[in-house]
C-alpha cells in the first residue's frame, strides 16, 4: 500500500507519534486518559498501546482505585531507559556531549577539550565522536548537535559565529557523509530553551523566552513547544540589544551591546578593573565593588527584558545566569525592568531566575527526540 496523507499506516504512525509525546510530558496515565486528551478512540489508543508493550517501551503500573463503579483505570508509563538520544554541543574550544534517557536524565557525559578554529577539522571529529556514541548505544535515537551563532536548523547551515569565528559552514552535509543516526542541528541556546521550558512545567499553549548569559548572551521564544527561530535565523538574539548607545565595543561590532555588558566575560572585567583578583563568587574582599557592578549589570538587563516584554509578550521569561546568585542583581533586574516597561505587560509576565543552569547539550536531546516525534505526512 502507498502511504500519503490519508493512508491509515501514516495515520496510525502520527498517532503513535501523539502517544509518545503525550506519554513522555505526563510521564504516568492511562489508555483511557490518553483517548480522551487526545481525542482518539479507545480502541485506536489500545492497539497502540499493545503494540508499545510489544516493544517493550511501556510498561503497565497496576490498577488505579477509583470510587465510581466500572472497570479501573490501569496506569501506564514509558520506560525511558529503552530510547536515549544524544546531544553534542561546540563552544570555542570546547566539545561537550551527553546521552540522556526519554525523560531528559543524563545517563553519560564527557567535557573535550579541542581546537575549534578549523571547521572542517572540527567537523571531522565531531562526525568521528557521533559514530563512536551510535557504537557505544546501539538503541541511541538519534543526535542533536548545536553551535554557538546564527545556524539555520533546516539546512543545517552556520551563517555566521563570532565566537568560532566561522562564516557560512554547511555543517549537515559533512555530518550526514559519515553519521547514518538522525541528526538535528541548532543553535545551543534555542536548544537549552526547549529544556527549560519542560524542566519548569510550563504549558505549550503560552509564549516563554529563555535568555541565557555565559560567555554570550543570547535567547528563545518558545511557541507552542517550538522554538521560534524567525525570517533569518536570529529571533531571540537579546544579546546584541544596545543598552548603551555609546558603551563598550560588542564582538558584533557595534557599540552598547548587552552582550558587551553584561557577559561573563564582560563582569569579569569590569571588576578586574575595579580591583585586581576581584571575582563576583568572592565579594567578601571588596563587597560595595561587587555589589555596585552587579546592580549595574541588572539595570542593564531590566532594560532589555523590558523590550523583549513589549515586543514578544511573553508569558514568562526564565532567566539563566550566573548572576543569578547575587540578590542585588536579580532586584535590579526587577526594579528596572517594571521602571521601563509598561506597568500593565510587567504585570502579567513573570520573571524566573532559574536556580541551576541548563545544560545546552541535555537541550539538543532532547530537541532530537522532540523531531522523532514530529507529525510526517
């Protein structure tokens, strides 16, 4: 039989695809549940279900005891240790994998230190590194990889990278001569942002943006469960929002960038500058120092994350930072972004700073496996 768009092996394929993904988000149900979020027969949701138990992907928990007569519920749950997927993340000189479980629990990691300079060498170890985890798991799904800059995720395209210094490298196609896994490529931080969303139990029907500050600054709106990556690859790009017209120099090129401000590397200068030694972790040696350049740095963001509240709307912005930590920047963060935005659109969105930062690499997992459970057809 042909398969299109009205075939019934397509259409039951689709509906497994809606099974696992409302399986692994509830994490524990059951058949009856399942047909009536998604509004399927009962009949359709247990002959998916069978076949899954088949498989050995799910497994029955038992009954549930209800008060009303008829037959009880029988809970059932994935077992996420049966489909794993990878995700592998470049940073300058840094390659940095982990392989989690479908419920996004790391079972392996491993830090590599390398040279990133060369493209095409550094791809080359990155195809070599992906064979040797397809070795290692067997059952592994697939592999998301993601670099720093603005990658187009279709094509698998890095445009541009100023932190590699690359410029229009086709990373899929050298991946794919050599990787017979699936493979999904992203920006690291849109790939972190699909993570965060899920870690915080925040609904799919909302907007969140997803900002995040290392040795860059950037950031994702999450629509829906997806991540909105706009005409040219660069929504989200808080980073490069000028803060101060007439401020320091950004990598981009331009001046008063909250990237050039704001960054790790941009803090730790400043305060070097104030004092020789001086780390924002040890404020005991020069308080009134740290806690000046930490207010600053939250002024700084309050006024970005006003724009980014003005011209997004979103329902929540998660802020991961290692900032974070000082009580002074996160009230600055606060104080400045009410004092510039419109009291009404701060008043419905809620600003979390996140507590443990997001792993990039657990994002582009489970990003892959978010693509195995995309609708085909």
């Amino acid at each position: 039989m042909k398969a299109n768009g009205k075939g019934p092996a397509l259409l039951r394929l689709n509906n497994q695809k809606r099974v696992m993904t409302q399986l692994r988000r509830l994490r524990v149900t059951s058949r009856q549940d399942l047909a009536q979020a998604l509004s399927l027969s009962k009949n359709t949701v247990s002959l998916i279900i069978d076949d899954l138990l088949e498989q050995e992907l799910i497994e029955e928990l038992g009954p549930v005891s209800v008060a009303a007569a008829g037959r009880p519920k029988i809970e059932i749950s994935l077992r996420p240790e049966k489909l794993k997927s990878a995700g592998v993340m470049v940073e300058r000189n840094v390659i940095h994998w982990r392989v989690c479980d479908y419920f996004s629990q790391v079972l392996a990691e491993q830090t590599l230190r390398t040279d990133t300079e060369n493209p095409t060498r550094l791809l080359a170890e990155l195809a070599m590194l992906c064979r040797e985890l397809a070795g290692r798991y067997p059952d592994l799904l697939g592999i998301g990889l993601g670099f720093p800059g603005i990658v187009d995720p279709r094509r698998g395209w890095m445009h541009l990278s100023s932190h590699l210094d690359w410029q229009d490298v086709d990373l899929l196609t050298a991946l794919r001569k050599h990787v017979r896994l699936p493979i999904r490529i992203m920006n690291n931080v849109k790939a972190a942002a699909l993570l965060a969303v899920q870690q915080r139990g925040l609904s799919v029907d909302s907007g969140h943006f997803y900002l995040r500050i290392s040795e860059g600054i950037g950031g994702a709106l999450v629509q829906h469960g997806e991540v909105f990556t706009g005409h040219s690859w660069t929504a989200g790009e808080a980073g490069h929002l000028t803060v101060q017209p007439e401020g320091p120099r950004c990598s981009c090129g331009r001046r008063g960038c909250l990237e050039a401000l704001i960054s790790q590397p941009a803090v730790k200068q400043q305060l070097a500058q104030r004092q020789p030694g001086l780390s924002w972790q040890n404020r005991d040696s020069a308080p009134r120092i740290v806690d000046e350049v930490m207010a600053q740095a939250g002024s700084y963001l309050g006024v970005a994350l006003s724009q980014i509240m003005l011209l997004l709307n979103p329902a929540t912005i998660m802020i991961d930072c290692p900032w974070n930590a000082s009580p002074v920047f996160c009230k600055a963060v606060r104080d400045n972004t009410q004092a510039s935005a419109l009291a009404f659109t701060a008043a419905h969105t809620q600003l979390l700073f996140l507590d443990n930062r997001i792993d990039p690499a657990n994002g582009l997992a489970l990003a892959l496996i978010e693509q195995t459970e995309q609708r085909v057809g």
